[in-house]
C-alpha cells in the first residue's frame, strides 16, 4: 500500500455532498494529490445524502480509507486521507448547511447522479420531484432537495458575512454548474430575491468534466485490501488507473492546485464534456442494456467480442459526428482509448450498474447527439440501437427470460405505460414516446428515429441481443 503523504493535522476546506465511490476515487484522488504537490488547508469534509452508516464508518476509521486502481498488470493500492471527516445528512439537514458558514469552507463539490438535481426536461426546478415539491410548499421546514440544501446553507454563509462560496457539480450533465446555478438561483429568488442577487453576485458555479469508471465495490475489493494491506476496510473502493478532470476557471475564492494533479483548468469545458457524455457514457449506456439483455454481467464482457466492440466503436464514430472541434480535443484517439478502458479485464463494471437510471442518462448521452445526426441527415443507427435496447429492457425481461428490476426514478410511470400498450414494438416505442417527463429531444416524435427504433426492436425481440448487435451494423445507415 502506498501511504498518503499527507499531514494528520490536514484541514478543511472543500465540503462534498454524495460520499459515493466515485467521489472517493476521483476528485478525492485529485484533491490529495494536489495538496501533496502543492500544499493547502483542502481536506474534505463528506456528506453522506441518504447512508447514515457509510459515513459513520468512515468516521470509525477517521476518514481513511483504501483505493485500489485496477491495472491491467496488477492493482495498486493507496491510503487515502483527504477526507477528514463524515456526516450524515437524514435528520441532520440544518447541521450540513451551517457548514457552509464556516470560513474554512470556500468550496462545495456535488456527486449526487443525474437525479439528484430535481431538475425538469427544461433544467428547471422538477415540480414532480418530492424534494422539490417538498422544499417550495414548506419552506420553514427542513429542505430536501439539493437546490434547497444549497440556498439553505448560502443564506447561512450571508447572515454570517462571509464571502461567496464555489459550487461546483461534479455529476455527468451536460453544463452541469450552470444547471445548479440555475437551479439554486431559482429556489433562492422563490425564498428570498436579495439573497438570490447576493448569490449572483457572489457566488461561482463552475461546469466540470469528470471521469473514472469506478465499479461498486465487492467483497472481491474487501478481500483484496484485506490480503494485501493486512486490515479490514470496508469503505474500500476500486477505480481504473485512468482519471481526468477538466474544470472551469470560474472561482468565488481561492481552489486547491488540482492541475499539479493534471487536472486541466480551462476558460470553457463544454467541448470536453460533450464528448466524454456522447462517446462515454453514451457508448457505456448502448453496452449496458445490449449486455443486461444478453446475460453478460460486465462491461468487459460486451466488448470481448470483436463483432459487438465493432458496434461500440461505430457509436463512438457517429457521437464524434456531433462534437464541435476545440483545442486538445482528438475524439478519434479518445474513442480508441475508451475501448481498451472498457476491455480493462482488472475492472468487473457491472451492466446493471450503468444501466440503472436511464431515464436520466439517455437525453444527454443518446437522444441529444441523436437530434444533431437527425438535423444533419447522418447516421442514427447506433442511437436507435441503444433506444430500443433500453426500451427493451425496461420491459422487465432479458433474452432468458429472467426479470429485470427496473431501477429508474421513472419506473412507475414506465411500467405502467408499457402494461396499457400492446406488444407490438410500435406501440412500446410510443409508449415510452410519450412518457411525460423524458426529455427527449424531439426525436422520440421524429419519423425516421421511430422507424429505425421499432425496427431495431422488433430484431431484439426476434433474434437476442448477441446477434442483434451485429446484425444491426450491417444494415446501418
Ligand atoms: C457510467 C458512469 O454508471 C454510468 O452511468 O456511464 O458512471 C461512468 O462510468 C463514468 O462517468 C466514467 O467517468
């Protein structure tokens, strides 16, 4: 194990909310690197949104925890101190956002996935969202939602006369700081119109592009640790070696080193981030529902065979279709090196794992790049594949005929439509079409996308989704 280089007297400065695996392996891993490299007061203090034990565990352990990268060689294991303390935020609401009015604290970072926001098909506060809905009817009580954390713990930091705050949303959406900042400045203006001015004027919402598959943990990571490091941790993680993380130069205050930890500090991320979201994540999704369908457990797994990498990698080739050049950006060596990331056979990335929450995955990673193919009469083939793959499998069954639990904040409403149609692949692709609340960029009402799309089902239905895949590249236009 490699020992943290950090100091035990380390003190905060960064407050996270959503103390998941992919915090503790990215901006973690980031943070205590640059602190290592260039010193500074940025230890984290992490707020758990909905697992009080998670962060009572790691307080038992102080904060420390293993990270285990996963090379293809053999894993390397580090000792991981950045974080300095845990909380839980159930019952403990007001607590989290006094912290925000603590001089220390000059940074909140956000990891609370795509549906943590509360966010509408227009980026706007979700009235349908029981956080939300919650937060504007009962405004004295405790808030629930994210966007009323936030305000919460701002007003604090203004009744306290202190500074603004930086905010920086760390989840994979497109323009993800401006949509907090739109979010909170929104609920602020509902609370309070000067606190929601002080806010503008004082306050920084960077956009930031993050990556690094990071698998759940297993008790294949608990063993590991345990045989290699001779201790038990269960807040163990595993991640890949590979991370990047591309930022906004838009602070309230001062920020840690993090490029002497490579991060990439730039005047504007959304080229960066429009290609990681369409060919990662959309390629990842695509993956997941051909993978959950087919029985194969992982991502690896998908990827293993050269017919369905073919299909993966043509995705890639049409997503970068969609992508405006920028400086550094090479989406081609990009796409090349997601397919070996994915092929990593150190890393067990588990199909359902990515698959889960699609209703909030596909606008940005499918149906957005999809709309662009569709304006410039190009390729939409591998765009409907994963569509329909989706629509698939939230039909709660894979090719073997074992029941898929439908994971998504939609489910309800998706079952419930899937039960009134027919079973004609027309009618479930209309269904889904006309899911309120599924931001789908118009291409779910657009003609040629519904043909290839039901097209494309009725081959899954028809032949799996093994042969499908390949099938469908032949006949792709
Ligand atoms: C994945 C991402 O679960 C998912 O939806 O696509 O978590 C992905 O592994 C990360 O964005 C990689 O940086």
């Amino acid at each position: 194990m490699i020992r943290s280089p950090l100091p035990s007297t380390l003190g905060v400065g960064i407050l996270h909310l959503g103390l998941g695996a992919f915090h503790r392996a990215h901006q973690a891993a980031f943070t205590q690197d640059a602190i290592a490299e260039a010193g500074g007061d940025w230890g984290i203090e992490a707020v758990s949104m909905r697992n009080p034990a998670l962060a009572e565990l790691l307080n038992r352990q102080n904060g420390t925890y293993s990270l285990i990268e996963r090379r293809p060689e053999g894993p390397r294991i580090l000792e991981m101190t950045v974080i300095r303390k845990a909380r839980a935020l159930p019952g403990r609401v007001q607590e989290v956002a006094s912290r925000m009015a603590d001089p220390a604290i000059r940074i909140v970072t956000v990891t609370v996935t795509e549906k943590g926001y509360g966010a509408s098909a227009e980026r706007r506060l979700n009235l349908s969202d029981p956080g939300v809905a919650h937060d504007l009817l009962a405004p004295d009580e405790p808030p629930q939602s994210l966007a009323g954390l936030i305000t919460a713990g701002l007003a604090k930091r203004r009744t306290a006369g202190l500074g603004g705050l930086t905010v920086m949303s760390c989840d994979n959406l497109p323009e993800n700081g401006r949509l907090l900042g739109a979010l909170v400045s929104e609920f602020a203006e509902e609370a309070d119109p000067s606190l929601a001015r002080w806010i503008a004027d004082t306050c920084r919402f960077p956009n930031s592009m993050v990556d690094r598959i990071t698998p759940a943990a297993t008790d294949k990571t608990f063993e590991l640790v345990e045989s290699e490091v001779g201790k038990v941790d269960r807040a163990a993680i595993e991640t890949e070696p590979f991370r990047q993380w591309v930022i906004e130069d838009d602070f309230a205050g001062p920020r840690p080193a993090w490029e002497e930890a490579g991060a990439l500090i730039v005047p504007d991320v959304a080229a960066f981030e429009t290609m990681k979201l369409r060919l990662l994540n959309g390629s990842h999704s695509l993956i997941a529902y051909l993978g959950a369908l087919s029985g194969y457990p992982a991502v690896r797994d998908v990827v293993g065979d050269a017919g369905r990498r073919a299909v993966v990698r043509r995705h890639m080739a049409d997503s970068a279709e969609t992508l405006y050049s920028a400086p550094g950006l090479d989406p081609d060596a990009y796409a090349d090196a997601l397919i070996t990331r994915f092929a990593n056979p150190a890393i067990d990335h588990r199909c359902l794992q990515i698959a889960m929450d699609g209703s909030q995955k596909l606008p940005q990673r499918i149906f957005a790049p999809a709309r662009t193919q569709l304006d410039t009469e190009r390729g939409i083939g591998t765009f409907a594949l994963a569509t329909a793959a989706w629509i698939k499998f939230a039909g709660g069954r894979d090719d073997n005929g074992r029941g898929i639990d439908l994971n998504d904040p939609l489910a309800d409403n998706i079952r419930r439509a899937l039960a009134a149609s027919e079973d004609s692949p027309a009618a479930r692709v209309a269904a889904i079409a006309g899911l309120a609340g599924l931001a789908h960029h118009g291409v779910l009402d657009n003609a040629r996308f519904l043909r290839a799309t039901v097209e494309l089902l009725s081959l899954l239905d028809r032949v799996g989704a093994r042969a499908a895949a390949a099938v469908a590249l032949n006949s792709m236009d």
